[in-house]
C-alpha cells in the first residue's frame, strides 16, 4: 500500500487472485486509526477473484461491524477490469451499503476512480 501524506490518500494494488482472507485482514489493518479517515483507492485491475456470495457478505460485515465500533469511514473507489471482480465488487458496494455504508464506488478506469474519490472526499 502507498500511503499519500501529501493528498491523506491510501493508495492499495492488488494482483492475482483475491482471497476473503486476505481481505478480510486489508479492511482490518488498512485504514486502521487515524488512517481510517483517509480515502481509499483500491485498485484490483490486475487481479481476479473466484469468491462466493457468502464470502462477500461477511467482508461487508466486517465493514458494518467497523462502523458500529469506530464511526464514520472515508470514501472508497474500487478499480476492476476483469468481469467477474466488477460483479463482485457492486455486489460488495450494495452490501456495504445495507451495512450502513454508502462510500464505496466500482469504476472500470483508474482515472475515473480517481476523480470520483477526491470529489466524494471534498464533499
């Protein structure tokens, strides 16, 4: 992860396949106190990821967990090129956003994810 003292952003890249462990432990410790305030860019255009619904839920769970314990986040922009992990990733958004969440866009293009993060974090 490339931490942006200069803009408070988080920048995260992810490659190969995409595990609900692993990601459980990243929403556990990447925007850990003050940090979790910070906006998030997660950028999975070099990844895939072969997880299941039920593994999608309880990574949302983690999120809502987070918010009744420590309060507000700040927004996340998730990047994926691959089908299948953009599927995953609104599937993921919607959750979140059941959870208690609303902060979380899925773009294809980094660029987009970009524009969208610093706007949203602005606002």
């Amino acid at each position: 992860m490339v931490v942006d003292a200069a803009r408070s952003l988080l920048v995260a890249t992810a490659e190969g396949e995409l595990g609900l462990g692993e990601l459980q432990e990243f929403l556990r410790t990447a925007r850990a106190g003050e940090r979790r305030h910070w906006p998030l860019l997660f950028d999975a255009t070099a990844a895939t990821t072969s997880m299941s619904a039920d593994e999608i839920r309880a990574l949302s769970m983690v999120v809502g967990s987070a918010l009744r314990v420590e309060g507000a986040r700040a927004p996340v922009a998730m990047v994926a090129a691959q089908d299948a992990l953009f599927g995953v990733m609104r599937m993921y958004q919607i959750l979140c956003e059941a959870e208690g969440f609303d902060g979380i866009g899925v773009f294809r293009a980094r660029e987009a994810a970009e524009t969208w993060l610093i706007q949203r974090a602005e606002g």
